[in-house]
C-alpha cells in the first residue's frame, strides 16, 4: 500500500475507495501523532546498592591481625636494633703493656714502642709521631700467650698494632722471632 491520497474526486463512490481512504487518513494520522509526540525520556538509574554489612566477628579478627602484624614488626626492630646497635668501644689497654718496649734485635736498632692508655707511639730515628687508640681487643694467645689488638689512627688510616704478651715481653704476631723487653730506668 502506498501513502499517496487517492484521486481527488468530489466523494468517494466505491466501498473500496472508501476503504482506501480511510487507510490513508488513518496512516496520516499516526504518522503525525509520532512525529509531535514527546523524546522518550530516560529510565530512571537504578537505586544505589547498599554498602556491604560488616560483621563485628570480622572487624574483631582483623583487629587481631593487625595488632599479632604490629606486634612482629616490633619485636623484629627490637632485635634487630639490639644486633646492630653499636656497643661501646674498649680503650682500655692491659696494664702489662703499657710502658716503654725495647728489642735487642739488629732489625730495629735504636728503636722503640711506646703503648700509653691512650696513644701508641713509635720511635724511629730520633723521633716519635703518636698516634691515638681507637679501640682495644684481648684474647687468648698460643701457648699460654695473651694477644693485645690495639687499633690506633694515623694521618693516613686506622692501623693495627698487633701483639702476643708472654710474661714480661712482647712480640709482633707476625715478627714472633723478635722479643721486645719493657724498658727499665731512662
């Protein structure tokens, strides 16, 4: 069927045409009311979905992980500041090897060690630079020795000064052959 109006004739004159017609009209008149009618408006959103209920039970245990978490990293810290933490430094020398040290080997002619509570020093040719202790280590030695590690600072660096104390001598851990007696009289 098309949408064009029939012939213009005064009146209809045929059932059919009548028929005809009114298919028109009708067709012209919806096509009209759709054109005119109001822009569908937007469903309505949807309502807001209520937040999730939190049971007590729930908020209780993550308190209490929260609070076993905490308590772990503390004790963690603790330990590890315990192990870390430097300890105070020994300075205290051995009072068996303070004084004035002297060896009667061809090595170190006219040579001499000084250990103070303090400072260590060493004579060689006429002169004596000291230098100040940082820190002191004892332990026991070969053969009934004691081993004195003194570590002192220089222009250049800190400086082991390393010795077994066998009664009343020393010697260098790594020169052992050569004994140096404590000095007596000036």
């Amino acid at each position: 069927m098309t949408n064009k109006p029939p012939k213009a004739d005064p009146e209809p004159q045929t059932e059919e045409q009548r028929a005809e017609l009114r298919n028109f009209l009708v067709q012209a008149a919806v096509s009209l009311v759709v054109e005119t009618a109001a822009p569908e408006e937007a469903p309505p959103p949807p309502p807001p979905t209520p937040a999730p209920v939190r049971s007590r039970t729930v908020d209780y245990a993550m308190t209490i992980r929260r609070g076993i978490l905490l308590g772990l990293v503390a004790s963690l810290a603790t330990v590890a500041g315990i192990m870390f933490w430097p300890s105070p430094v020994n300075t205290t020398v051995p009072d068996a090897v303070l004084g004035d040290w002297v060896t009667k080997s061809p090595k170190y002619p006219r040579r001499m060690l000084s250990v103070t509570a303090t400072e260590v020093g060493f004579q060689t040719a006429g002169n004596m630079p000291v230098h100040p202790i940082l820190s002191v280590r004892t332990r026991p030695g070969p053969n009934g020795t004691e081993r004195v590690i003194i570590e002192y600072q220089t222009a250049s660096g800190p400086y082991t000064l390393d010795v077994l104390r066998n009664g009343e001598t020393i010697a260098f851990t790594n020169q052992t052959d050569v004994v140096w007696t404590r000095r007596t009289g000036r």
